[in-house]
C-alpha cells in the first residue's frame, strides 16, 4: 500500500466525496479544495509512516492510530509527554486515585487493571474518573504497547 496506485485511490475517494458535498452544496469549494489537501497531506504522512506531529510547544498529535487496540475510545489530545518530578507526582496521584477507585467498587476492579485512558504520562487527568477504564491485565499491555511506540518515536 505504500505510494503509487493505493494514494492516489484515497485521494481520489476523497475528492469524490469532496464533490458530492459542494454540489449538494454542503460545503463551499474553497473548504473542499483545503480538506482535499488535508487529506492528501495525511495519505502522504501516513504511508510514510508518521505517526505524530510535533508543536514548538512541546505538545503533539497523533496523525497515526495503526495499532491502537480496538474497544476504547482514543483520546483526543493535544499530548505532551510528561517526565521527571511532574511525572511522578501525576503518577502517585494516578495510583491514588486508583485505589480509591477499586475501594469503592472492588467487584467491578477485581482481575482488571485500572488504564487511563490518555495516559498520564501523556498530560493525560490522573485522577478524572472519565479518563479512566478497567481492563483484563492482557488489554492492558496491549494499550501500553501502543503508547511505548509512541514514546519511542518521540525520543528519536
């Protein structure tokens, strides 16, 4: 899939698309034209092989989800990896607030691993219980084999 025939096939799905909805005039031309080059941008990126974009702000997006377990909503970001003291006092609040959790409800905690779900060592809340899910221990790594990828590639 990478280059050639499979891009221009996605961009040209996206231009049809496109089309369809100035015609139907849902959208304007101008707004087409800038989605289609999104689009093709994101194509490009993506059968290269990038996974994030990076900000002067020390913040990223993930542009790439290939590998992102199914079943879990992905979060929406903006991301920045946290390390070091910060890190450590979002972690200990993390657990804290874990094992709050699992006081609270231990039928629904018991066998499960508490994940959040933007993780907190990526600006991810440490302690909203809206950013927090219960999975078996083999989900768990799956979701973190995700993140670690990420983490690598950040580190380049």
């Amino acid at each position: 899939m990478r280059g050639g025939k499979s891009e221009q096939e996605a961009v040209d799905r996206a231009k049809a698309i496109l089309d369809k909805l100035v015609e139907q005039k849902k959208i304007s031309r101008q707004a087409a034209d800038k989605h289609l080059h999104d689009v093709h941008k994101e194509v490009s990126e993506f059968l290269a092989g990038i996974t994030t974009k990076q900000f002067a702000n020390g913040t990223f997006t993930i542009i790439n989800w290939i590998g992102y377990p199914i079943g879990v909503r992905k979060p929406i970001g903006p991301f920045r990896l946290i390390t070091g003291a910060e890190y450590a006092n979002a972690r200990r609040a993390a657990n804290n607030a874990n094992a709050a959790l699992r006081r609270a409800n231990p039928q629904k905690y018991a066998g499960k691993q508490i994940h959040e779900i933007q993780p907190v060592k990526f600006g991810g809340s440490p302690t909203d219980p809206g950013n927090k899910i219960a999975l078996t221990p083999a989900q768990h790594r799956q979701y973190n084999a995700f993140w670690y990828r990420i983490q690598r590639q950040l580190a380049r």
